[in-house]
C-alpha cells in the first residue's frame, strides 16, 4: 500500500509495478510446482 499524497501519480505506477512482479512471481512458481 502507498501513503504518498505528493507524486501520486508516482506512487500509483510503483505500487503497480510491485503487484505485477507479484503476480509474475507467484505464476511462475505455480508454473514450477
């Protein structure tokens, strides 16, 4: 979760970023298994 209120634009598009690695990650290890 992000608490920014400046930049939130910039928060907004990291706090996407971290849940698509996520996602990817837990794919992949699904993937695996």
């Amino acid at each position: 979760m992000c608490f920014c209120k400046n930049n939130k634009d910039i928060c907004n598009d990291f706090g996407l970023r971290s849940q698509m690695q996520r996602a990817s990650v837990s794919i992949a290890s699904n993937i695996a298994e």
